[in-house]
C-alpha cells in the first residue's frame, strides 16, 4: 500500500473516532445540559415553544389539584371510617333510654334500672370520646339542619319555633349529621 492511502485511512479512521467520541459526549449529558442545548437551538418566540410550556404549567397544575382532592378524601375518610358503625349502634341506645323510661318508678325494678341507666352512660361516653354527640333537647330553637319535625303543639308559656318534647334523640359525628333528631315544635295560635 502506499504512503498516501495509509495516511487517507489514518485520517479516516480518526474523523470516525471523533465522531463517536462526539455522539457517546451526547449520550452522556446530564439532564441539565440538555435542557440548556435545547433552549441554545430553539426559539423561545416560537408558538410550538409556548404551547408546549403551556401544556406543561397545566399538567403541574392538574397534578397538584389532584393531589390536593385524594389528600382531602383520605382525610375524610379516615375522619368518618366509624360512620356506619355508631348509625348502627344507635337503635342500641334508644332501646336502653326506652327500658329506662318504661320501667319508672316500680319499685321492684329499682336495681335493674339502676344498671341500665349505668350500661347507657358508659355506652354514651364511649360514644363521645369517638366524636358522637346526641342532639336535641326541650326548650332549644327548632334548626331544620339538626331536628326533624314530626308535629306541632301549642304552648303559649314556650317560645315560637322551639323544641317542646324530643320523640327520639338526634345524634352528630364530628360536625356531621348522622340521625336528626325527632322532635315536637311550638307554634303559636292564629287568630
């Protein structure tokens, strides 16, 4: 072979070393200076630039709204998880408050009640320290949001709108309505 073709091929295969020398430099880059050789090659006037920006701010935006909702649905549920449980051990305690009522004043019932009146408090306690709380006493204003007309009575010594005699008590989880409570309302006589 001749001088001339060992130095073409020489200088050949140096060029094809360089140029894989540059592309393998390309693969390497970091994140960061990609970013900033695309920015270096693209218009940032450019409507397609814009758009895609655009696209991007919305897509963040919507991560985070959606974020925020699930972090805000975990929140409740875990706030309202013993929801159903306490509805259900409500009619529990309206038969306890019912014994007590019915067995009155007889006497030979006197160490019974006494026991039923225990077992209630203790069960209405523990249902306090979970969040519940009974709603609906004689004499407070009648909230629609809280207590359920069942009828109306006529007292004139008793307020307009407030509640004379509670059918069955109403109960609130956390803020939460979970059985408004029955109730009469005072209303006053139309002449």
């Amino acid at each position: 072979m001749s001088d001339k073709k060992k130095t073409k091929d020489a200088e050949a295969e140096g060029a094809k070393d360089a140029a894989e020398g540059q592309e393998q430099s390309q693969v390497n880059l970091s994140e960061e200076e990609l970013a900033a050789l695309c920015k270096a090659h693209v218009c940032t006037k450019c409507a397609v630039m814009a758009e895609a920006e655009d696209v991007k701010l919305r897509a963040l935006a919507d991560n985070e709204n959606f974020k925020r909702r699930i972090q805000r649905e975990t929140e409740e549920v875990r706030r309202y998880a013993t929801e159903s449980v306490l509805a259900d051990l409500l009619p529990v305690l309206d038969n306890l408050g019912l014994a007590i009522e019915h067995a009155g004043s007889d006497a030979a019932c006197k160490n019974l009640v006494m026991g039923v009146e225990m077992t209630r408090k203790i069960f209405l306690d523990t249902l306090k320290r979970h969040g519940l709380e009974c709603v609906g006493s004689c004499g407070e204003a009648f909230d629609p949001g809280v207590h359920e007309a069942i009828g109306t009575v006529c007292e004139p010594d008793k307020d307009e709108n407030c509640v004379v005699k509670v059918a069955q008590p109403g109960y609130v989880l956390k803020g939460r309505v979970i059985r408004p409570a029955k109730v009469l309302v005072n209303k006053a006589i139309e002449a």
